[in-house]
C-alpha cells in the first residue's frame, strides 16, 4: 500500500463534478456514494475531495427522486441536503474532475471550453482508466496531490485503453422506472466508483 494520505487544506481541496441530464438521479447517487466512500476510507479526512453534481438539464432546487435517495439509503449514504442543479460554465470551472453518465454528457462538457477536455470523463471510462495505473505511481502527500496525479495520468492512457464498447462507458438513466432497476444503476454506479475512490486515497475499501 503507498504511504498515508494527508488531508487537503481549505484551497487546496481537490472538486469532483458528477454529471448526468436532470440531476435529480445518476449523478446524485454518484456524488452520495463517492462521498460514502470516501468517509469510510478517510474520516474527517474527506474533506481534502469535495464532490458535487448538477445536470445539463438540472432541475434546478429539485429534491433527489424517491427512489435514487431510498437505494443510497441502502448503500449506507447520506441523502440529506440534496437541492438539483443546472451545470454552470463556474461548475466545470472549479472542478478538478469532471465524471459523467454518458458520453453525450462528457461532449456538453467539453463543448463548455475552460480546458475541460483533460479532466473530463465518462464515469466508467475513468474507471477503466484508473485500474490500468499502477498506485505505487502516485504521490504521497495530501489526499488532493494524489488525485490530481490521477486525473493526468488517466488523460494520458485515454488515447491508448480505449472501450470495448460504445455501450461499455454509458450508465443509463432510471428515470421513472421502477425501484429494482434503480438498484441496479446504483450497484452500477458504486462498482464504476468503489475502484476510483480506492486509487484517489490509496486506502481499500474492506479498511
């Protein structure tokens, strides 16, 4: 295992963005099991990752949909305090990645500007990506510096590890079907996520 993983401090805060269409179910289970996972790996140490999510067609002050917020409840996640959003130029701005549901979604956010084209991916794409970079590659230091080594070191593998698939990378949208197929995105999603929090803290998920 690569050394301890320091705490981010105030600025140095290293920002997640989740992604999908309205922000009301794939990346707000995204942005909750990327929390929980963190905050079991790190403790108070997870605030060094600030994660969030919006939609390109957010439903701006939206609560979670019933049955996003009763699968992560499921997983063991906090669903409090979930107010949608509609994705901002300032969103993409500050994010240091950038993960979304579906490749249309990554376009939108490319096609936003602000050099996002480096620190932009499907979320399952990233996944693959990660699992081909050997952790002892990356920084010890604050939970941030690594994570930031992450995200270059999967831009650089992207124009070589390509998908099997087009569908390989696409996490589809639950949106007024029935809680099990709910479930089954959320399990999606938090197999696509388990493998990237582990590599971002260097910390395994059975710790």
């Amino acid at each position: 295992m690569p050394g301890v993983i320091l705490p981010g401090h105030g600025g140095d805060a290293f920002r997640i963005l989740h992604v999908c269409t309205g922000n009301v179910c794939r990346s707000p289970m995204a942005e909750r099991l990327t929390r929980h996972g963190l905050a079991r790996r790190l403790g108070d140490g997870a605030n060094g990752i600030v994660v969030e999510s919006a939609g390109t067609w957010g439903h701006e002050g939206a609560p979670m949909e019933a049955h996003a917020a009763a699968v992560l409840a499921e997983h063991g996640a906090d669903v409090s305090g979930f107010t949608g959003r509609e994705l901002l130029d300032d969103h993409v701005i500050d994010a240091d990645l950038v993960l979304t549901a579906t490749r249309d979604h990554r376009a939108q956010v490319i096609s936003m500007g602000h050099d996002a084209g480096l620190r932009t991916f499907t979320l399952k794409e990233f996944t693959r990506l990660v699992r081909a970079i050997d952790p002892t590659t990356l920084p010890d230091g604050t939970v941030a510096e690594r994570a930031r080594a992450l995200v270059r070191a999967a831009a650089a593998l992207r124009g070589w590890l390509l998908a099997p698939s087009l569908e390989a990378d696409e996490v589809h949208d639950p949106y007024g079907a029935p809680i099990g197929y709910f479930r089954s995105i959320g399990d999606e999603i938090h197999t696509a996520i388990d493998p990237v929090v582990t590599a971002l803290t260097g910390i395994p998920a059975a710790v």
